[in-house]
C-alpha cells in the first residue's frame, strides 16, 4: 500500500479510535460506558450517512464539486471525483473548441456545403456560402428536404445515385442562373452526405472566351487562306520550272493550313454543342461511302477491306460520325506503309451495342502514347504526320463525335504489328436497319 494511503487510513482510524475512546472514556466517567460507545458508535455511522447523502445529491444534481479540504477517507473520495468531473469538463471544453473550429472553418469556406441526412435527404447543416450560391436560408431551410430547398435544380434524381452520383458539372443556380456551379455529393457516412456546390462561372467563362477565340481565328483565317489557296492554285508551273518544287511545297503548305483551319472549326462547333442531331444514320451507304475516300487516299497502295457483319443502323449525326469513321480511316491509309492491309469491322456485340472497328497493319503505336493519342495536337511522330498532311486534331475530333454519341475509344496497337481503333456504342444507338436503305445503292 503507498505511503499517502497508509497515512489517510492511519489518520481515519486514529479519529475514529478518538471518538470511540473519548466516548468510553466519557461513559466510564458517567458510569454507563457500554451506552457511550453505542452511541458514539450510531454517531460516527449518522455522520457518515450525512455525507454520503450531500455527495450524492451533488452528483445528481451534476454540480460542480467543490475543491475538497481535510484528509479523511471522505475527503479523498471528493478530491477524485473533483479530479475526474475537471478532467473531464476540460476534455469537453477541448472539444467543443475544436468543433468551433471546424465550424468556423466550414462557414468560412468560399463553396457552399451542405450537410445532408441520408435516408430523408433533409438539410442538417450549411455554411454561409451555401446563401448566395445556393440560396438556402436560416432557419427556413433547417431540415428542409434538400430537392425541395433547390429547386428548380433537378436533384431527385441525382440524389438517388447517392455514391456513384457524378458531378454536375454546370448546374444553374437557384439563385441566379448565370452562376454556374460544379456540384459533388459526397456520402461521408452511412447517415451524412455532403454536398458541395462551387461557383465556376469565371472558369466556364473562360474556357468559353478559349472555344470562342479559336472558333473566330479560324473563322477569320478561312477567307484569306481560300483566296491565297485559289491563287497558288492558278499559278503555272510551266511559265517558270525553276518555281515548280516551291509552288507545289506552297500548295501542299497552303493545303494543309485550310485543312487545320477546318479542323479547328469542326472542333468548335462539336465543343459547343451539348448533344448530337440524332437521326437514322444508314451504315451501309456510310460504310461504302468510307471505302471509296479510303481508296482515293490509298490510290492502290493498301488492300482496303470492309466487312459489315452487324447489319444494323446507328442513331446520331450522320455528318460527324462519318468525319470521325473517316479521320480513323484516312489515320490508318497516311501511317500503314504501301502494300499494308486495312479492314473496317461493322460488328454487333453480345450486349445489343455495336462497334465500328478500324484495323490496320501499320507501324504501331507504342503503349506509353496511347493514353494522351486523342489529346489535341498530340502526335507520336510529328514528321510522318506533317508528311502526309495530318492536323493533329484527327483523333481528337474522333473522341468529341463519339463522346457526344456516348460511345467510347478503345485504342489497342502492337508494334510492327499495327494497330485497331474500335467506335463502342451502346444498345441505344442501335437501330433495325431499314429495307430500303438496305437496298439502296453504295
Ligand atoms: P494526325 O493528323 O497527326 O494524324 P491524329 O489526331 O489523327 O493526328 O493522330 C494523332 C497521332 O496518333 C498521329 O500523329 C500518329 O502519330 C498516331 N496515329 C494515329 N493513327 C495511327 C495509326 N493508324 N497508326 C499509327 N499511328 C497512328
């Protein structure tokens, strides 16, 4: 037993033997010491009863203890409740300063967060921010169901993906519709979401004023570059042979820029338009269609297969799919060397979609590039695509056209072996193909 305990004991029993000798004493003196020391005895026990009784109804009443004094066993006991009700007020006060915190931190955040309760969907909590972006309003909008309170913002059914909820890239706000917002939902816990809502206006904005500016250079160099195109075009080799190399490179040149002119602008108005004119596009008029360009790109040099094993329609913009089917096709002509084989594949897949496959016995393209092929101006060798008259922006005009069908890009290719581009589109792209487009001339 330590030191300290032994003493409180020591000191316990001491005053009690006190009390109780005093008390023999008392009644050896008054000749009755059996009944002295009972009652000391009953005493002793209703003083303690007293205490037991104050400590008690201090602790229920969750009074503060007061800093104890004395060093009997009853004056410990207080001096380790005192201790543990301070520690634990301390760890409270530790907390409640940390939540402040945390929520000065929250409210103080230039994006709007909501908190929201799963399974009613309600709000529990927002920031301040979460006023002017999204319109929400102390205490109107506490435990308001959150469709409700964001309304018109189309969120039911965004809200009932919960966890594979994508991002909504570019809502409205409810408060003002020209702030654009980007808006997450994040399940943080089996009862909480989060719903954080940023304002990218200035962004949008700018990738706007980016899409605007190419579109309008483009535009404006279109005019010039046709009237300089014609010029070069009537240009007679034969009044000065010695030009003849410069005016064919300046030909080449000039025609090459149009065609980069054109590009740009394709992509522009594909940027620009959230979705296809979707239309019954007959494949089979398409597919002959790409073999005939394919065959005057060639001129003979390829073996140009096509095989249409689906035997179906798509639904879409005809005049984009057949840009992106033919920058493919003109891809795999301009990089498969003379006497190489190329095959385009119409194909049905198991789950109803289709894929258009476009396969060629090139050079191949190493792994590492395929991921950043489609990226804009992203060439794996710039010369070879320069020399045969390539933009750069072929596969990039490619992976819009299928983006705005919903369809995918899978590029696989083997060195020295070649490469396939294969055009996924699901089953909502299908269509029966008609009998009289069947029939119809290629
Ligand atoms: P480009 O106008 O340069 O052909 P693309 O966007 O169409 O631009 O293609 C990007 C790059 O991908 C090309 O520069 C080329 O290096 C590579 N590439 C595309 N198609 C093929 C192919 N069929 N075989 C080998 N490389 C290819």
């Amino acid at each position: 037993m330590p030191r300290a305990a032994r003493n409180l004991w020591f000191h316990t029993l001491s005053r009690l033997a006190l009390v109780l000798g005093a008390a023999l004493l008392a009644g050896i003196v008054l000749g009755q010491p059996w009944p002295a020391l009972a009652l000391a005895a009953l005493a002793v026990v209703a003083w303690h009863y007293v205490r037991l009784h104050g400590l008690l109804r201090r602790l229920a009443a969750r009074q503060r203890l007061s800093e104890p004094r004395g060093h009997d066993a009853w004056s410990v006991l207080d001096a380790l409740l005192y201790r543990g009700q301070s520690e634990r007020r301390a760890r409270k006060r530790r907390l409640l300063d940390m939540l402040r915190a945390y929520r000065a931190m929250a409210a103080a955040l230039p994006d709007a967060v909501v908190v929201i309760e799963r399974n009613s969907q309600r709000v529990l909590w927002f920031n301040q921010a979460a006023t002017p972006l999204l319109g929400l309003h102390y205490p109107r909008h506490h435990l308001a169901p959150l469709a409700a309170a964001l309304q018109p913002l189309p969120l039911a059914q965004w809200l009932a993906s919960g966890r594979n909820a994508e991002p909504m890239r570019d809502a409205p706000s409810p408060v003002d519709p020209a702030v654009r917002l980007d808006l997450r939902l994040l399940p943080y816990s089996d009862e909480l979401w989060l719903l954080l809502a940023r304002d990218v206006s200035k962004l949008l904005r700018l990738e706007d004023m980016r899409r605007d500016f190419v579109a309008n250079v483009s535009h404006e160099l279109r005019t010039p570059l046709t009237v300089i195109h014609g010029y070069l075009e009537m240009l007679e080799p034969e009044e000065k042979p010695e030009w003849a190399p410069l005016l064919a490179e300046m030909q080449r040149q000039s025609q090459r820029m149009a065609q980069l002119v054109e590009d740009l602008l394709t992509l522009s108005r594909l940027e620009a338009s959230a979705a296809p004119q979707d239309e019954p596009v007959p494949m089979a008029p398409l597919l002959a269609g790409l073999r005939r360009d394919a065959e005057a790109l060639s001129h003979g040099r390829h073996r140009i297969h096509v095989i249409d094993a689906a035997g179906v329609d798509l639904l879409g913009a005809a005049r984009d799919l057949h840009s992106a089917f033919g920058n493919l096709l003109s891809n795999a002509v301009r990089y498969t060397p003379d006497g190489g084989d190329i095959e385009v594949r119409f194909l049905r897949e198991a789950d109803g979609g289709v894929t258009l496959q476009v396969r060629d016995s090139g050079p191949g393209i190493p792994a590492a590039h395929l991921p950043r092929l489609a990226e804009r101006f992203y060439r794996v060798s710039t010369s070879r695509s320069r020399e045969t008259g390539g933009t750069g922006l072929g596969l990039a005009i490619v992976k819009h056209v299928l983006g705005l069908h919903g369809a995918q890009l899978h590029i696989t290719s083997s060195v020295g072996v070649g490469s396939t581009f294969s055009c996924r589109f699901d089953a909502s792209r299908v269509l029966a193909r008609s009998p009289s487009l069947v029939a119809s001339p290629a």
